[in-house]
C-alpha cells in the first residue's frame, strides 16, 4: 500500500515532524505487523528520524548542517547555486524505514519521523509504503 503526502515549506532549512501521518496511514490500512517505508523523491531535501521532544535539538541540527555545509561556497560550480542542499539531502538521506508493531511505527520514547528541507520553500511530496507482515511484496 503506497500513498503520496504533499507538504508546503515555509523556509530554506526546515525539519516537518510527519510521524503523525505516517502513523495515520497505517491505522487507515490497519496494519498491526510489518514495516514503513518513508522515501523522499527529491535531491534537496530527505527522511530522518530523530528526537520530537526538544525543538532547540532541529534548530541546532540546521544550524550545523549550515555550519557544514555553507550556502555559498565560492568553489561550488553547480548553475543552481544550491549544492550545499544537496550535500545536506545526501548525508540525511532520501528514506527511512521502521517496523510496524501493535498498529504503530516502533520508535524510541522521543523520537519522530522528519521532512526536511534544504532549499525551501517549496511545494514537496513524500511518500510512505505500508507493507503488513506475511504480504507478498508489489
């Protein structure tokens, strides 16, 4: 069961908490047992999970990232002028995938499913395949 999800971005750096839809989906399929994928079709932005409890711990991560990843590097030569979103979407990475048990994603006591976006604001998707446990692959 696959299922596309569109988002608006507010910002250029931006971590979107989307557990609760993805958590969503899977009570609207009623899987109890299996896995979710959490894939992301873009080269600026990914899927991370990380801790939900904290908001200063998404602000620190963008911080860094920026740290690491300056905006403008005179040496960059992509036309776009936006490799450092890429260079973020490449070390978060493009998906996430997380057991599915008793109905819900199995994360840790503070942790979430994020969005993020590296070169926002944009109109984005994502997409989450619901697979049950014993379901023959598609």
């Amino acid at each position: 069961m696959l299922k596309s999800f569109k988002l608006e971005t507010k910002s250029r750096d931006q971590m979107i908490d989307i557990t609760v839809q993805v958590e969503n989906l899977i009570q609207e399929y009623g899987t109890k047992e299996g896995t979710a994928v959490i894939y992301c079709p873009h080269t600026t932005a990914g899927i991370t999970i990380n801790e939900n409890a904290d908001p200063d711990v998404k602000t620190d991560m963008i911080r860094r990232f920026d740290e690491v990843y300056p905006w403008f590097e005179e040496k960059d030569r992509h036309a776009e002028g936006n490799t450092a979103a890429h260079m973020k979407a490449s070390t978060v990475g493009s998906s996430q995938h997380v057991i599915i048990t008793e109905g819900r994603l199995l994360l840790g006591t503070w942790q979430g499913v994020y969005f993020c976006e590296f070169d926002g604001p944009r109109t984005r998707t994502f997409y989450v395949k619901v697979q049950a446990d014993g379901e023959k692959i598609s």
